[in-house]
C-alpha cells in the first residue's frame, strides 16, 4: 500500500537547535556552585576578583553562567562556565550587599557532550551587542566606577572605554537605534557630538522610524563657527607657534574630525604677525602690503586686480614672458607648500615666501603689460601660507576721438605702433580716396556720407560672399585683436566682446582651448602683413567658417549673477544652440575642484547620488576639501557633469545640479545595515557582523 502524503517526516535536530533550546532561568545564589570538572576548580580567587564584582554591582550580569543540574550531594546547579563571575557574586555576598537568594541568570545544559564542550570553552567570551556594552558602561559611571577600572574588569583599552562612555550619555532611543541597525556606530559617535540632548533624541528618533540618517546636516552644524586644524591660518602659522602664544586646541575623542581651535583671534593675531613680516620686505622696496586675515578689504577703486593673461592678451614676446613666469611662480608656491608640511620655522621658510610673492609681482607686472604694480594684499592659504594679489593703478581712458587718434599716431621708429594702445604690432591700411571737404558745410558732408553709406549697404546685402568677409573682419578685431572699438576706427558700428567676467576663469578644455585657436590666428595674420579684410577673405571657405564659429562661439554670454536674474529668453536660444551643436560638455571637460569647491557637502553628495556612485560609509566623514577631490575622481572616472551644465531641455526634475537637497542621505545605505569593523571599529574592542561586541571577560 503506497504511503500516505500526509505522513510525517522525522525531523532531525542540529547541534543549533538543540542550543536554542536550552533552558535560561533565574536561580538563587546559594544554589549555584562551581562544578569539579570546571578548569580552575579549587583555584583561590585572583586579586582582580573585587574589582570584578564592583562592575557585576554597577553594571549588572550581562553574561548568564553555563551550569548542568547538580548531582548528588551537590547544589541544584553547578557552574562549568562563570567561575569568576561567581566568586565575584560571593564577594559581594560576603561584603552584605547583596543576599544568598540573590537571582543569578544561567544557561541549564543536560547534554554530556555539551556540557564537556561549555568546560573546554571557558574562556571563550559570549557575544553581546555594542549597545549593551555602551549601557553596560553608562551604568558603571552611574555606580562610581572609575575608567580604568571599567577597562580592566572589560579587558579593553582605556581610550575605547572613554570612547564607549561618551556614548552612553546618547539618549535611550539613539541606543536602540544602534541595537536596531538602523544606527551605526559612526553615525552614533557623530550624534554624541551634538551639544543638545533634545536634538539628538529628534535625530536618533527619525532614524528609528526609516527615515535614515541624515550625516551632513550634524556635520554642517558642527562645522558651524569652528576653526580647525585646516583652517588656511595654520598653514603659516603652525601648532606649536599657536599653542605658545596661548591658544588652546581641543582633539576629537573619536579621532575622527580635525582638532578645534578655539582661540581664532589668537591664530589671527599670529597669523598676522607672521605676515608683516613677509610684507616688511616687499615695504621697503616702496610697495604698499595690506594683510587681511580673511576679511574683504576695502581698496581705492583705482586700483586694477593682477588678471590671467592668454592669447591675444599681449604681444608674442611677452605671453611667453608670462607663461615662463608662471611657472616660476607655481613652482615657487609648490616649494613653499612641501617646506611647510615639514616646518614653520621662519629661518626655514620666510626665503621661500620671499621668492614666491617676488615671483607672483613678475608675473603680474607682465600680464599688465609692463605697468608697475603698486599694491599687495596678502591672504592665508592652505597650500602656500599666503595667498598673494597685486594690484595696480587703473589706466585713465581716451573719451574722445580726437585724443584717440592721437593716440593711434604714437608709433616707434619701425612704425609699429607704441605700447601706449596696448599692442605691438600695426596692420597696413589700404588707400581710400579723400573726401572732398572744399566748399562743403558739416550738413551737406553728413548727407552725402549718409547716402554713401546706404549704398554700400545694399551692394554688401547683395554680395553674401563679401558681406560675410566683413563680418569675419570685425568679429576678429574686436574679440581676436581686440583693436580700438570706437565707432570712428571702423566701418561697422557692429561691436563684440569676447566672454570674460569678473570673477570668471577660463577652463583650459573649454574656452581656454577656443582662445588658443585664435591666439594662433592672430599671430597668422599679423605675420602675413595684410589689412584684416584681406587676410579674411584670402582664407579657404573652410577655414573661414571655422574663424567665424570661433569668434561667434566667443562672444556667447549666458552668466547670471543671481538667482533672481534669469535670462528666459538667453537660454531658448541657448537651448536651441545646444539641439543644433549637440553640445556635451562631457566630451572636454568633467567637474573639478575649482568648480566643485563653492558647492555644499550636501550638493556634493547629492552629485554622487546623481552618479549612481554605491555607497560608502566614509564619503559622509570627509573633510569638504577631501570630499571634493573624490566627486571629481569619481566625475572623471564616469565622464559625468551635473545636469545643470546642459542647455538642452531634458534635464532631470529637481535641482539644476542634480543633487538632492532633501530626502535621505548617501550614507543611510550605511544606517540601514550593520556596523562594520573596518569602517566603526575603534581601538581594541571589536564589532562583529552581527553589531555584537565580545567581552573579553575570563571565566
């Protein structure tokens, strides 16, 4: 007869089943005793044992003791694990502080075989979970019990327990969100930061109920009026020379974030001193140095900043002048910069702060022109100490025409024209006919060039070819050559300008790339010794073309300066220029640091998030400098720019930079799981996969 479906099948049990099954219960003291087979039986108690039974006292029995059920003339339980805690139990005991039905939590093991492995294992620790031992800590401190006897009863480094300690003041939901998973213990030692318990039991709260937890808000609040250990004033200045003139450093306990300083007037004071120095120099030579700390300072407004010089900006001779000297001068910082990783000591590195602010006044006179500069302001810097700027005086501007063509009639002995208009070289001009001035009234000369003009407009309207020549011509001069734009220097009253802001900087891949093209134009047409029309119109059609691209693409302006001032109509035609060109900025150019610098941590997370980037636990504790070079590797690596940097229309919803202002952080991937040892372990003690610490307690 076949077997009925419905029969039950034998269910064999594991050694884990039979584990779990084991019976936990709570027994009086006087009936528990050490078993004979246990290790250390007969052993007198070490000298440690009263110092054992003050951490049971304050902190509680967190490991039940392994017994089997007594067998004649013995008691009703029998320990073969928790030798030590008992007779620390007994000493208690023994002092009156507790009685002999005092309540001892065991664990009952019938099996032979387990109870001879429970006597094998002795020593080996039970697991616990982190926040129990971080409770565990908080209610020793409650009892009396001094650190260093919490660390030696635990068996950890004091440091850890100072760690642990500071965790157990976190409220009691924070420690249940760590229990939980839903907290890690780096996300729990950031939210002992905070000064305000209110706010820590809110944030541990929200992160119990799913809705993570949110890293950056704690650490821009943090970050909130504080001078660390980066701040660019230390860079010149130095612990030591802070410390010595009264300034006082606190250093995270964690050793996570970089030491506070919180004496800011005292580094600004030193930072200042230290700076006079340098401008003391430079003083005697007749310059006038003003030092700032960090505030604006007010200039006269006469005064020109020092700007980047490139193609076109100056003559050939002189460009590479400048390229040489900034070389000089970047070198000259990147010396500077390794010295002070290594010392402050002025003896050491005022010579080289010298020779770089000399480098950086060379560079700048040349990018004047020759022009001298009158001013320097010194600034703190991360990387060199001191950021250096030079200023000179504004030049006065030619108002009318007559003082303008005086102007243009300065010309040296070779018949080039004098620096007087900023350039070097004079472009040959074709003989045109003279006006007949003889017996005509201003009025009657104004009416025939009037018509004059009409006609060429026309016979130009007619002729695309040679309308196209002209158009070239004068985008080259204004925005190539950058020759005079008064309307009496040329036939057009068409003007351009080439795109450069203040407060701008040109990107080498970018418009750096395009105004390196017509820098090699330029110097093409002032070798071939023509007149700027001739010169055009000799050109190929193609490279015509690729001229007029050029200088058109030059002159696009998009800039806005503030939220409140968005050009509508600018950016349909850009969206429209963008479809035409499929214009991806991807193909020449990924975010860097200078781009990435001013945006918040928040934004710059939310780039990573936008970049599909897994999660790290450790991007959420960078320091911004360090979190902004990893979301430029990471733009690099995946050839990503924001969504913001796109004119065309399907740009995601939400912010323009494609980060996420609001919402979960990039780090709750780390709350939702576990603590891991490589990334929230700290010091000796040691966090399993589980969340589970092991005591390191002997039995």
């Amino acid at each position: 007869m076949p077997r009925s479906a419905s029969a039950a099948l034998t269910v064999v049990e594991t050694p884990f089943d039979i584990a779990a099954a084991r019976a936990r219960l709570r027994v009086p003291l006087r009936d528990v005793d050490i078993a004979p087979e246990n290790l250390r039986f007969g052993e007198p108690p070490d000298d440690d044992i009263p110092l054992l039974a003050e951490t049971l006292f304050a902190a509680g029995q967190l490991e039940p003791l392994t017994v089997r059920p007594g067998r004649r003339n013995e008691r009703a339980n029998m320990a073969l694990d928790g030798r030590r805690r008992l007779l620390a139990l007994r000493y208690l005991l023994e002092g009156g502080r507790i009685e002999d039905g005092f309540l001892v939590d065991v664990v009952v093991e019938t099996d032979p075989a387990r109870q001879a492995a429970a006597v094998l294992l002795t020593n080996t620790a039970a697991p616990v979970h982190v926040a129990d031992v971080i409770a565990a800590i908080g209610r020793m401190l409650k009892g009396k019990l001094a650190v260093p006897g919490i660390a030696k009863a635990l068996g950890y480094a004091e440091i850890d327990v100072k760690r642990l300690a500071a965790l157990s003041a976190l409220p009691p939901v924070a420690l249940e969100a760590l229990r939980r998973g839903r907290l890690n213990l780096r996300q729990a030692r950031l939210l002992a930061r905070l000064p305000d318990k209110a706010e820590q039991a809110e944030y541990a709260q929200m992160t119990l109920d799913g809705h993570g937890f949110q890293d950056w808000r704690i650490t821009e609040k943090l970050d909130e009026d504080q001078v660390t250990a980066g701040d660019p004033r230390c860079a010149l200045v130095g612990a030591e020379r802070y410390a010595a003139a009264g300034g006082r450093t606190v250093v995270d306990l964690f050793g996570e974030r970089a030491p506070v300083l919180l004496d800011p007037a005292i580094l600004t004071d030193v930072w200042t001193r230290r700076a006079r120095e340098i401008a003391l120099v430079f003083e005697a030579e007749g310059l006038a140095v003003h030092v700032s700390a960090g505030d604006a300072l007010e200039l006269p407004d006469d005064l020109e900043p020092a700007r980047y010089a490139y193609g076109g900006m100056l003559p050939a001779a002189e460009l590479d002048a400048y390229r040489e000297a900034r070389e000089v001068f970047n070198a000259a910082a990147e010396a500077v910069g390794e010295r002070l990783a290594e010392t402050t000591d002025p003896a050491v590195v005022d010579p080289l702060l010298i020779a770089m602010a000399k480098a950086r006044l060379a560079m700048d006179q040349i990018s004047w022109g020759g022009r001298i500069a009158t001013t320097m302001v010194f600034f703190p810097s991360v990387r060199a100490g001191l950021d250096i700027r030079c200023f000179t005086p504004v030049e006065p501007e030619i108002e009318d025409d007559e003082e303008l063509s005086d102007a243009r009639e300065e010309v040296d002995d070779d018949g080039d024209l004098s620096p007087a208009n900023g350039r070097s070289h004079r472009a040959p001009e074709v003989e045109a006919p003279e006006p007949e001035t003889e017996g005509i009234s201003h009025a009657l000369h104004a009416v025939r060039t009037d018509v004059a003009t009409r006609g060429l407009i026309r016979a130009l309207a007619d002729d695309p070819g040679a309308a196209l020549t002209a158009l070239i011509a004068r985008l080259f001069v204004q925005v190539a050559v950058r020759g005079f734009g008064a309307r009496s220097e040329s036939a057009f009253a068409l003007t351009a300008t080439a795109f450069n802001p203040a407060g701008g900087r040109i990107i080498e891949p970018l418009d750096g790339d395009v105004r390196q093209r017509l820098d090699e134009r330029r110097a093409a047409w002032e070798g071939s010794d023509q007149t700027v029309i001739a010169w055009v119109h000799a050109l190929a059609h193609g490279d015509k073309m690729s001229l007029l691209a050029e200088l058109t693409a030059l002159t696009l302006d998009l800039r806005e300066e503030r939220t409140s001032l968005i050009r509508r109509a600018a950016r349909a035609e850009a969206a429209e220029l963008a479809a035409l060109c499929g214009a991806d900025i991807t193909l020449h150019w990924t975010p860097d640091a200078d781009f990435l610098k001013p945006h918040s941590k928040a934004l710059l997370l939310g780039m990573l998030e936008a970049m599909e980037e897994p999660s790290d636990p450790r991007v959420g504790v960078l320091k911004k400098t360090d979190l902004v070079d990893w979301v430029a590797e990471r733009a690099a690596e995946r050839t990503w720019a924001p969504a913001g940097l796109s004119w065309t229309t399907d740009m995601p919803d939400g912010d323009p930079d494609g980060a996420v202002m609001d919402g979960p952080d990039p780090s709750d991937a780390a709350a939702e799981g576990t603590a891991s040892p490589e990334v929230d372990g700290a010091g000796a003690f040691v966090v399993t996969e589980a969340g589970e610490a092991a005591l390191q307690q002997t039995a």
